[in-house]
C-alpha cells in the first residue's frame, strides 16, 4: 500500500456513488469531511459547524446573495 503524504490526492469513494448519495462523510488525515454533490458540482468541506460545532451533513442548502450555503442544523 503506497503512503499519500498530507494534502494529497485521496481515494473517497466511487463518483456514481457519491452521486446517488448526495451527501456522504469521510475521514482522511484525521480529519472529517463533508463530500456534498449538489447540482451537478462536487463539495468538500469541514464536516462540523465552526461556530456551533454541529455536523452539517444535516444542513439545509440555500443560496444567499447569489452564493450557496449550508445552514447551520
């Protein structure tokens, strides 16, 4: 098995399923991230609020002055 070193390219799952799931969470490094396929883009963020602290998995998208957002759950 070959070591990625941190901050490269990592193996998070098949794009078809990433897809159909929309929303999927993943841990790499350490650290848990938010996979988020919303028209047609791929995201990836911070799973957890940084203010509230809660996950955002749950979050509402919404677009606020012309760019999109999660809302805080």
């Amino acid at each position: 098995e070959t070591e990625q070193p941190a901050g490269g390219l990592h193996f998070i799952g098949k794009k078809d399923e990433l897809i159909e799931a929309k929303r999927s969470f993943r841990t790499v490094d350490g650290r848990d991230i938010l996979i988020i396929h919303h028209q047609g883009v791929f995201y990836a963020m911070d799973c957890y609020c940084y203010h509230a602290g809660g996950t955002l998995e749950n979050g509402d998208i919404e677009e606020i002055n012309g760019k999109l957002c999660i809302i805080c759950p």
